[in-house]
C-alpha cells in the first residue's frame, strides 16, 4: 500500500535551519510529483511547494520563496524539504503528498502523517 | 489568506444532509481547474474525499458528493454520521499565483 512517511521536524530557533525528509513506498516514486502542506496549530491546510516526478519542475508558495528548497533523491525514493532562515510563523505540522490523477493539477491523492516544526527561542 | 472561502462551519442531526461551498474566482475554479475535496478527522492527517469536481476514490461512501458551477464548488453530506464530524477542505489551481491553493476549511457538526 501506498505510504508516505515524514521525519525531521522539531524545535528549531528563528534564523536557524531544518531539513525534513519525506520516505515513500508502496508505488513507483519516481512515476510522481509530490507537494508539502503545512498546518499551523488550530489554522487550516497552507499548500507549500511542489516538485515533479524527475525534478525538473519545482514551484513555491510566496511565503517560502527564497527560504525554502524542495528536492528529491528517486533512488532512495524521499523528498526533501531544506528550511532556511525559519521564522514563528513557520510553525507548523508539515505534511508531504503525492500528486495523482494525471496532469499538474490532479488531487492530492495520498498524505503522510506529518512532522511538526516549531520555531521558537 | 486563501483564495478558496469556505463557511467556517455547518451542522446539521444524524440523517440530515448538509452542503459546504467552496467560492473562488476567474483564476482558479472559473478557469476551469478542478476542485478536490479533503476530509481530515481530528488530530489526524487530510483524506482525499473527492477529486476532479465529482469523483469519489475508492472506499468513500456515496452519501458524499461534489459539484462544481462557475467560480464555485459544493460538497454535499447526505444522511449526516456522526463519524462524518471533521473539517473539510475544497482545493485547486490558481493561475494568478501559478500555485496551488486550499479553501478556508470548515467544521461539520453533527448534533
């Protein structure tokens, strides 16, 4: 069956850096693009990045562009998510989700059960 | 601040049936993209619940259905379950900001 499994998170200093990492089984990785969400405590769904099946492709949200770097290694079959200069309000459960249906802009089709990032001092 | 609004919240008794809407604009539902639906139950991860307008994935009941007209999409909950209590997301395509974009999400109730 399909999973994806996040590690990574934790409590981390505003400025600071954290790298997640999302590991995937149960399909064929690298047929598929993969997005981040992210959650804030009590707040709802905020889409984050995405990246296409080979790589070649990535887009970011504004509120990360230029902070965050998204990337994937089809032979280990993760992705990654790099954070740089985090702030407060990059607090959040972060979730990482295959891209299904065919086309750019089919659902997400299959969620892990994300990894929380604080950031605080 | 997303570019889906959703009610923040509907409720409705045990069998009753209830819609969530979902309104966005020329650059996102109206430009023709699709809307999915998510389900997430509490202290859990998101469910896709419906995908491509009206679609259901295998395994999620009937009593869900969705539609969409325009710049909007509903969602509708017939005979309402007390395990169908969970807050719901719609979400698309918006060109405007060539990203990805969730609704405001609301919470079902079931009396």
């Amino acid at each position: 069956q399909v999973q994806l499994v996040e590690s990574g998170g934790g409590v981390v200093q505003p400025g600071r850096s954290l790298r997640l990492s999302c590991a995937a089984s149960g399909f064929t990785f690298s047929n598929y693009g993969v997005h981040w969400v992210r959650q804030a405590p009590g707040k709802g769904l905020e889409w984050v990045t995405i990246i296409w099946y080979d790589g070649s492709n990535k887009y970011y949200a504004d509120s990360v562009k230029g902070r965050f770097t998204i990337s994937r290694d089809n032979s280990k079959n993760t992705l990654y998510l790099q954070m740089n200069s985090l702030r407060a309000e990059d607090t959040a459960v972060y979730y990482c989700a295959r891209l299904g249906g065919t086309g750019t802009t089919g659902p997400l089709d299959y969620w892990g059960q994300g990894t929380l990032v604080t950031v605080s001092s | 601040q997303s570019v889906l609004t959703q009610p923040p919240s509907v409720s409705g008794a045990p069998g009753q049936r209830v819609t969530i809407s979902c309104t966005g604009s020329s650059s996102n539902i109206g430009a023709g993209y699709d809307v999915h639906w998510y389900q997430q139950l509490p202290g859990t991860a998101p469910k896709l619940l419906i995908y491509g307008n009206t679609n259901r994935p295998s395994g999620v009941p009937d009593r869900f259905s969705g539609s969409k007209s325009g710049t909007s999409a509903s969602l509708a909950i017939t005979g309402l379950q007390a395990e169908d209590e969970a807050d719901y997301y719609c979400q698309s395509y918006d060109s405007s900001l060539s990203g990805y974009v969730f609704g405001t999400g609301t919470k079902v109730t079931v009396l």
